[in-house]
C-alpha cells in the first residue's frame, strides 16, 4: 500500500475505502521511483492515520512538486462523493502544471540591455494588468513576485498568488502564504549550534540507515563569524590585535568546527573572525538587492538567525529574523505537511512520477503593512539614532507586532541609505517583522559607494523598474492603501537617548538628568531602582591603580561605540570623530576608569576614521579599536577593572553604560551596569567625557577645559554641514572594494587553524566543552510521537511582563556561582576561560545549565528577590532553576511557565527554546509572545499559550502554587490553529487559553515533537 496525507477537513467516511493493486511492478513510494504498470492496472494508496508522508512528485528536473498548504481548498468537498473527490484530486495533480509549463510562463519577460542584449528573463507584475498589483505596498509586490515565480499549483497555487494579490481584502483574515527567501544569513552565536544540530541529524540519518549527505544546505547560506570577540583589552593601541589572539584561544574549537562545516556542507560560506558585524557585511557587501540565477532575474530576500536581519530592509532587500530552528529547516528545504488521512484509487497513468520535495515553501500569515509617512528634513545636530530611537516608541505604541512597516514619503530623500539601515535594523525593538525602505536613486547611489559594478547596479535598476518595484520620487506618487499609517516631521525629531533598562524607553536629552533622578527613586522596574532617597547622593571613593577615583549613582563606567546599528553610518562615526577631535582640542579627557571602546562593524569604518584624520583624536580619549564585531552590544564587554567593579558591588552603586547599540536589556551589556543607556556615537564620546548620565547638557558643563573655562555640550558638537563635508571626501568606493575583496581570504589566525580532512559526519570529542553532540535526535524512531498534553504540572517559574530572550538564555558572562560554572569547573576550565554562554551553545550542558540565569531574571515565585532561583513546590526549598528542573523532571514531573506580556521578545534565540525543553518545561502560559520565540517553542515541541483577552495570572487569581493540567487531543487530526483549549489546576479553578499554533504546518511540527525532528522524518523518507 501507498501512504500520503491530504487535508484534514476531506470527509472522514473515506477513510474506510481501500483498493489494492493489480500488478505486482508498481515500485515502492519510498524509493520515490515511478509507477510501472500495464494500462488496465490501478495503483491503491493507503492513507494511514498519523503516519505523515510527503507526496510528491516531479513534472520533469526544474519543478519539483509538493502538496501545497492550499490544497486546503478540497475542505468544500465534505459531501462530495469519494469517486468526485478522487477524480479531482487526480485532476489536480495531473493538470497543474501540463508538460512543465510554468503556470504563468506567459509573463516571462525579457529584461533588454541598454547597449543591446540582455540581463535575461523575469516574471513581469504589470504583465499580469490586474490593477490591484499597482496599489500594493512595495513589500508586498516582492511576496508577490516570489509566489508567482515560484508556482507551480501544488506547492504553490495561483490562489496563493490570488491571495497575495488580494492582499487589501485577505491581509485582515490572517491567511497562509508560501514564502522562498532566495538565503539564509548567519552569525556565529547561533551558527554554531546550527552547524551541531545539522551535524547531529547526519549522524541520526544513518542511525535510521540512511544517507547522511541528504542533511545540507539547499540554498546559500552566510556564516558571519563576529558575536565571539571580547573586550578583554581597551584604551591600547594594540587592543585589537589581543583581543583577537584571545579570541582564537578561547574559541579555537569552535572555529575549527565552522571550518569543518564549511567544508562539510555545500552551499555554505563562513566569513572568518576580524571582518566584521554580520549585517553590516550584508548591507556592504552580501545584499544581491536582485539575483540573477540562471537568466531569472528576481529580488534578493533572506531570514536569518537573528533579529536584526532586518538591516538589510533598508536596502529595499526583504529580510527579517527567524528563530536558529526555522532556519535550519530553511537551509535544508522545509517541507510542507499536508494533514489527515484517505483511502482512495487513482489511476497511475494519469499520475506522473513521485518523489520527496527537496526545496519547499516557508509557510507565513500575510501581513498587514503599516505605512509610515516622513516628510521634512532633520534639523541641525539631530542623528540617525535619535531619529531611529524616536520611531522605535511610535511604532512600539502603535503596535505592529506581526507587521511589514514601510516607509514612504517626501523626507524619505532627506534620509541617506544608512541613516535608513539604522532604522531597518530596529525593527525587533519596534516588534515589527521588516521596516521596508523600497528601492530608490539613494539605493542605487549606495550600491555605488560600496563598490558594487556598475553593469549590476544597472541590472538592479533595469529590473526594479521593469517589474514596478522601483520608486522615482522625482514622478508623483500614488497614495497607496495600508494597514494603518502613522507620520512623522523628521524636523520634530530631538537628540534623545533610550532606557536605562528597554531601548523604547525614550528620553529627550534635554529631559535626562529630571528623568534619572525619577528613576532612581522609582518602584522597582523598567524606569526604577527604589533607591532611598537618603541613598542617591551616595559617594564612594577608591584608589584606582594608585589614583584616587570615586563614583556616584549614575556615573559612566562603560562607554562603547558599537553594534551595526549604528557603525554602518558613516555620518554619526564621522560626527564621534568630530566630537573627540573638538574635546582634545578644548584639553578635555574621558577619565581613566571608564572603560571605552570602538569595535567597528567593517574594516571601512577604520579606513575612513584614518583618512579624516579622526581616529587618532578617538584614540586620545581611549576608543581605540577592540575588534571587528558584535562586542558590547551583545554583552561581550568584558570585566571591568577590578577596583571599580569591587566600588560598585560592594557598595550597591547603580553604575551606567552609554553604547550606540539596540538592546540595553537589564544584565545584557554587563552584570555590573544596571542603568544602560542607548544613544548616537557622538553622544557616548560626550557622556563619556562628561563621566555622568545625571547632567543636563543644555545647561550643566562637561569638564573645565586647558584655559580653565567650562566647556559645554555645545562647544563639542559638530554641526551636520561639518560631517557632511568630511562623509563626501573621506568615505570612498575603493575602500569597501579593498576590503572585501580581502573578506573570505580570512586571517593569520583563521589559515592556520586545522581542522580534520573532509568528511561527512564530525568526529565528537566527549571531553569537549564547547562542542557536544545535542540529545535532541537521540535514538528517534520514525514514527513520529503525536500530540501531547500536560498533566499535573508544577510552575517552575512564575514571570511579569517582558521576560526578553536574555533573561531566558544570557549570552553574556558565566558567573562564578551558577550551575554552568560548577560544569565547567569540574572539568577543570578555569574562570579566566569561562568565555560566554553565547560562546558555548555548542555545548548544551552548559546551555541547559544557562536557561533561565540572568541574574536581573525576577521570578514571582521568590516574592521580590531578583537572580537565577526559583521555589521548588513540593518541598518549598529554594534553588537554581537548573536544579529545581532537574529535580521535577527526575520524579517525573511535567513543569510549565507562567508569564505576562511581550514574552521572549529581544534577540531571536533558539536556545531560548532549547533550553526550556531540555529543562521538561511543557508548556509556557502569556499574555502574549513575541513573533520569533513563539515560532521556536513550537519548533522545539513546547506548547505556546494565550490567557484570552483580559485575563492574566493576577486577574484568574493563580499564584503559581498550582498544579496545571492542559487538555491537548491526542490526535494532530482534531487540533486546528488557534484552537481554544482548557487549564485545569488542582485548586479547582478552570480557565480557557488560545493555543498559539498559528498555522497548520506548526501543528505538524508539533506532532512530530520539533519541526527538525519533522524534516529528519521526510529526508529519511526519501
């Protein structure tokens, strides 16, 4: 018998119907090969209960067929009789795509060259002259482009394409389309896990007898490495140079095993240490903007595995962030599931060959597009980062979760491509998926600067125009139909800073001091340190390498010009240069305790800080170069001195950290730092120099300058005619032409690294502590294991609102004290070589051990006490999370999570699901999660709920003493998306939540315990 699956909803009766062959030389499915048979034969297929299995099949090499989501549409048959129903479905598969044609091969259109010949061919959008295509918004014309492109009536249908149109009607039903991002982007945090689980089903894939090599890469991925690199050494001229030598000690493991991988898997590049931030190497360097594949010419689009993917947007590219586990089932072709079961005859000559899809669509909800107007021009001194700081509280108060923004209007030509990637790249701060800036005569001047040829920028050009994905702010333009709009006056926007503790948080600057000295006294949260007012002016003296220093709540001790956001704008470095160039000059000097730094996105920023003459002046006042990466921004500080790190803790000082990063998330940017303040480069340089968060500039000096006079905020600040002159003569094509062209020959360092010669399957060490094989496809049988509920839960932990992905799964410094150190420490790895939890999720010893361990974590079971500990139930003992996990799960216990709104939001971590499951946690209860950790929960088996509208821990009265039991159906088959289910606790109280699997595909996932565990089944399959 022959087994597929076809939509849930067809009519149950057919399950019984059943139809055997009459020739015994119908091959297996299994083997995918094609049905032989005589012409009076028929072929059966049993469609056995639960045993999902892809039924594909191939209309010659270039289409590849799949069962596509939208097949759903057989859901109207319920009354129909099976023999209508098998016709039709027979009539579907045989008529898709006749021949191989192409379903809208009369749109394939040739793209001529200027000179004569041509770029080659493209699916033309006004080819189609429907004129609802011309009224949609820019992002959306790409999901267009691609369903149209990649139709084929099965995977993808013209009713997806139909939907996509429709998009001013369907956007508000919350309707699945196909998506194929043409790649998958990377950093190294999350790459390296990726690499192990990849890894990790090789070896599982020939524990099941099968062919390892069929877990690769199916479309091009880039592995930036930049997240590794510390601030160990800082104020020295050979900073970078010791940083990265230190880099390659602690990480030389892990860089052998990317190197290993990068030979191991096809279609993989990895982009060695030192050359830079991983989105501004995209923006740079990796952007296509449009590919041209073959002779198709299309736009580039990509996920990858970190929230600010989004930067890209900003070069009208489509991209955004995914969680590490959607992205591996990306690079190896996800496959679609269609769901439920049948009995039915088809006759096999009028089927075409079977096979298993290799290259299937992500499934996504089309979105809606908020529209977001800017008019006039920033005024004199305002940034990109107070612009971008600005939108960020609209767009978060607005509310755009799930959305595109796209930007438009008449000031987008007062906005330079950077100044735009700096907004793009804040998307995850505002909640949106993408903020999409479309391509325009800045974009194209960009791609110039930056050393892309002229021919391709021409291709880019011709084809933009050609498929009306273009725009020309010197025509009139059409107001088009959006979601919501919002507008803003660039000329309204005020130099501000954000936090101490969220980057929504936004603070005029002329506000500051007023507003530190509220928070200091505030209750206890996101805008308070409940300090006593008898504590606040609080003065500390210490000696600091024989100096004498003191500090004060509210004193700078780190100052780190970082994170891409912000580095990849030429015009804010340029302007930090000019503020440090005017500081030196007046005899001001940034004290010598403060740690400062600069770790540049690229080696550009270097060339062009160099030919201004600034970086020496940067230098003087200690931002020497530490390293080409991530660095502060994502809690790769390093210690601070250790004078100064003894003032603050044993004296209960609130110290502050100014960086030009995108998160300031308590714990993240350094333990010691509990007020961390986003804010333009430029302004880090003045914080730094004035010592103090707790200073109003307008009015307050800086320092007392060489003639002895106060010097002022004024006095060092450069006005935007100044950096304008030096951006046009010191930032050059050539430079970005030189360094990348340099990018993949790597370094020293990274050439001498040996790795084993090529193999598919990597030899694990079991003594290793960076790199372990994960449990999570141990000894998996090919059936998958189905749907499961929670019975009699305990609440491991009960949390408020905002609980981020850094609280979930830090990716900074491993503290003495906490589980993941004792690991480590028992295996003889001293504290000095701790390096990161980002480091180390190659090892999910560590990981697990890391779950939960923020020390700023604020668990409700504890009742106002802040760190990594929780209350374990049954015996009322206090203990690290870890170990109250360990516990439960050894008296076989199942453990849930309570919390409040805007769970997991911040960086898209996997192991922020990872590390939840390994802990036995079964499910999370929230008000509401964030886009990305909702995706990987459910892609690690976790079920994801929503309290219906209105309800939340305090109103339904739990304290999280409870035990929960959460009814799931044991068959996938009675589950739909969004299905309500209900919570019973032991107490006798009853409650009714959403069970937030958004789409059908996500319930097979779930059926199949993970959505890698699905993939696995299907690849094994073939």
């Amino acid at each position: 018998m022959y087994r597929a699956r076809i939509p849930s909803s067809l009519p149950r009766g057919l399950h019984s119907l059943s139809l055997r062959s009459s020739s015994s030389s119908s091959s297996s499915f299994y083997h995918h090969s094609k049905y032989t048979s005589s012409s009076s034969s028929t072929v059966s297929f049993r469609y056995h209960n639960f045993r999902p299995l892809l039924l594909c099949w191939s209309l010659g090499a270039t289409w590849p067929r799949c069962l596509p989501l939208s097949f759903r549409s057989q859901t109207r048959l319920s009354l129909t009789p099976p023999s209508v129903v098998v016709d039709s479905f027979a009539r579907q598969m045989s008529t898709s795509s006749t021949n191989s044609e192409h379903p809208f091969k009369d749109i394939l259109t040739s793209l001529p060259k200027q000179g004569g010949g041509e770029f080659g061919n493209f699916y033309s959008l006004p080819a189609l002259n429907d004129p609802r295509i011309d009224r949609l918004p820019y992002s959306i014309r790409i999901l267009l482009e691609s369903a149209i492109r990649n139709c084929d009536n099965f995977q993808v249908t013209k009713d997806d394409v139909e939907k996509i149109i429709d998009w001013e009607k369907t956007s508000s039903r919350q309707v699945e389309i196909p998506f194929k991002p043409a790649r998958v982007l990377l950093q190294d945090f999350t790459g390296v896990p990726a690499v192990v689980d990849l890894a990790s089903m090789r070896d599982a894939m020939k524990n099941l007898n099968n062919d390892p090599t069929k877990i690769n890469p199916l479309i091009p991925v880039d592995l930036v490495i930049d997240h590794s690199v510390q601030v160990d050494v800082a104020r020295s001229e050979n900073a970078l140079q010791a940083n990265m030598e230190l880099e390659f000690k602690r990480n030389r493991e892990r860089f052998a095993f990317l190197k290993w991988g990068s030979s191991a898997f096809h279609n993989m590049l990895v982009v060695p240490p030192g050359s830079g931030i991983v989105h501004q190497v995209n923006l740079e360097y990796l952007g296509r903007v449009v590919f041209n594949t073959d002779g198709i010419l299309y736009p580039d689009s990509l996920v990858g595995t970190d929230s600010h993917t989004t930067m890209i947007d900003g070069l009208g590219v489509a991209g955004w962030g995914v969680g590490g586990i959607e992205a591996e089932a990306t690079m190896l072709g996800q496959l679609a599931l269609i769901s439920d079961v049948l009995l039915f005859k088809i006759d096999p000559d009028r089927i075409p060959s079977y096979k298993i899809l290799k290259a299937s669509p992500m499934s996504m909800v089309l979105p809606g597009v908020v529209g977001f107007k800017l008019t006039g021009k920033l005024r004199d001194g305002v940034t990109a980062t107070d612009l971008v700081l600005t939108a960020t509280q609209m767009l978060r108060k607005h509310g755009v979760v799930g959305k595109f923004v796209e930007f438009y209007g008449e000031g987008m030509g007062k906005l330079s491509l950077a100044d735009r990637a700096t907004i793009a790249n804040m998307s995850p701060e505002y909640g949106a998926t993408m903020g999409f800036f479309p391509v325009d005569h800045l974009t194209l001047q960009y791609l110039r600067l930056t050393g892309r040829s002229d021919e391709t920028v021409a291709m880019i050009e011709a084809y933009l125009r050609a498929n009306n994905m273009f725009v020309d702010y010197n025509e009139p333009q059409q107001e088009r139909p959006y979601t919501s709009y919002l507008e803003l006056d660039l000329d309204d926007v005020l130099p501000c800073v954000s936090g101490p503790k969220r980057p929504h948080d936004r603070v005029p600057l002329k506000d500051m001091k007023a507003d530190w000295h509220a928070c200091l006294g505030n209750p206890l949260g996101f805008k308070g340190f409940a300090l006593p007012k008898e504590e606040q002016d609080k003065v500390v003296k210490f000696s600091y390498h024989g100096q004498p220093a003191e500090l004060r709540h509210g004193d700078v001790v780190i100052a780190a010009i970082t994170s891409c956001t912000n580095t990849s704008n030429p015009s804010v470095m340029l302007g930090a240069g000019l503020v440090a160039k005017k500081a030196c000059e007046l005899g001001l000097q940034v004290k010598s305790w403060i740690k400062t730094s600069l770790g540049p996105g690229s080696g550009v920023v270097t060339k062009y800080l160099e030919k201004s003459g600034l970086q020496k002046y940067l230098n003087q006042q200690g931002f020497n170069v530490v390293g080409y990466g991530c660095t502060t921004c994502i809690g790769n500080s390093g210690d601070l001195d250790d004078s100064v790190g003894t003032a603050i803790s044993e004296n209960d000082i609130v110290a502050a950290a100014v960086l030009s990063g995108n998160r300031n998330f308590e714990g993240r940017v350094h333990p010691l730092t509990r007020a961390n303040y986003l804010a333009s480069p430029p302004l880090v340089v003045a914080y730094a120099l004035a010592g103090t968060v707790d200073i109003d500039f307008d009015n307050e000096p800086i320092g007392i300058g060489k003639d002895g006079r106060n010097v002022f905020f004024k006095d060092i600040w450069p006005s935007n005619e100044e950096i304008a002159e030096l951006v046009q003569s010191s930032v050059l094509p050539d430079m970005f032409k030189s360094t990348y062209n340099a990018i993949t020959a790597g370094n020293s360092l990274w050439n001498q690294l040996e790795i084993p010669e090529s193999t598919n399957l990597y030899s694990w060490d079991p003594n290793s502590t960076y790199i372990q094989d994960p449990p999570f496809f141990k000894n998996m049988p090919m059936d998958p294991p189905g749907p499961h509920g929670v019975k009699d839960a305990y609440c491991l932990l009960n949390f408020g609102d905002s609980i981020t992905t850094d609280h979930i799964s830090p990716a900074g410094s491993i503290p003495k004290s906490s589980p993941a150190a004792k690991y480590l420490l028992d295996r003889g790895v001293n504290y000095r070589d701790f390096n990161s939890y980002g480091s180390r999720r190659g090892n999910y010893e560590v990981m697990v051990r890391g779950t939960f361990a923020n020390i700023r974590i604020v668990n409700k079971l504890l009742k106002g006490e802040v760190g990594p500990k929780t209350i374990h139930i049954p015996t009322g003992e206090k203990l690290y999370i870890y170990d109250a996990a360990m516990r439960y799960m050894a008296d076989g216990h199942h453990t849930i999570v309570l919390a409040g709104s805007e769970y997991g939001s911040g960086s898209s971590r996997d192991w922020a699901a990872k590390g939840p499951k390994l802990l036995g946690v079964k499910a999370v209860i929230a008000k509401s999660f964030e886009r990305i950790h909702r995706s990987n929960l459910v892609g690690k088996g976790i079920i994801p709920l929503c309290f219906k509208p209105g309800e939340d821990v305090e109103t339904l009265g739990l304290t999280g003493h409870e035990r929960f039991t959460i009814d799931i159906p044991s068959k996938i088959s009675e589950l739909r998306p969004g299905q309500d289910v209900i919570v019973k606790t032991d107490s006798g109280k009853s409650f009714i939540c959403i069970a937030r699997f958004d789409t059908e595909v996500e319930l097979a996932y779930f059926d199949h315990g993970g959505i890698l565990q699905y993939v696995l089944r299907q690849l094994a399959k073939e």
